[in-house]
C-alpha cells in the first residue's frame, strides 16, 4: 500500500458536473478513481468519482481536480487534507 495525500485549495461546483469539482495539491502519492479518501480532521470516508487536471492563467493554480459527490461538501473546503492507501 502506499499512501495519497491531496490539499484542497478551491472547490466549483458546475452544473453539468456529476459531483463537486475540488482542486488541490497533491502532496504525496498517486490515486485511482476507485479510491477512497478520508478526511484528516474527522476520520470521515467517501468515495472518489474522478480525476482531473486542472489549470489556470495563474502558474501557482495548477493541479489536480479530485471530483467528489456533492453530499460530500462540508469536508470540501479550502485547508482540508484528504488521504488514502491505495494499491501500488
């Protein structure tokens, strides 16, 4: 198992999106769609429903966009630590 920690910095929510778009820094690790993730600061566990690349004019912008459900929005908020162990 190795393990994936991923910073959230934005979060969108855009019509259209099957879930809550959360942009992020992905600070150690590599995740799958299939991954679960876990809140650092309450222990709490969702499911991830994708994975996207996100950028901006702004070079300090670009990363990662995990998409999350949208039932999932108190624990996708700027500051917030997600991690998971996932399968190498």
């Amino acid at each position: 198992m190795t393990r994936f920690e991923f910073r959230v910095t934005d979060v969108f929510d855009i019509r259209g999106c099957r879930g809550l778009l959360v942009v992020g820094t992905v600070l150690q690790g590599i995740a799958r769609s299939s991954t679960r993730l876990r809140d650092v600061s309450t222990g709490h566990s969702f499911g991830l429903l994708g994975i996207d690349l996100h950028c901006s004019r702004s070079p300090d912008m670009s990363g990662f966009a995990l998409v999350v459900d949208r039932a999932e929005r108190d624990y996708a908020q700027p500051g917030r630590v997600w991690v998971a162990d996932v399968e190498p």
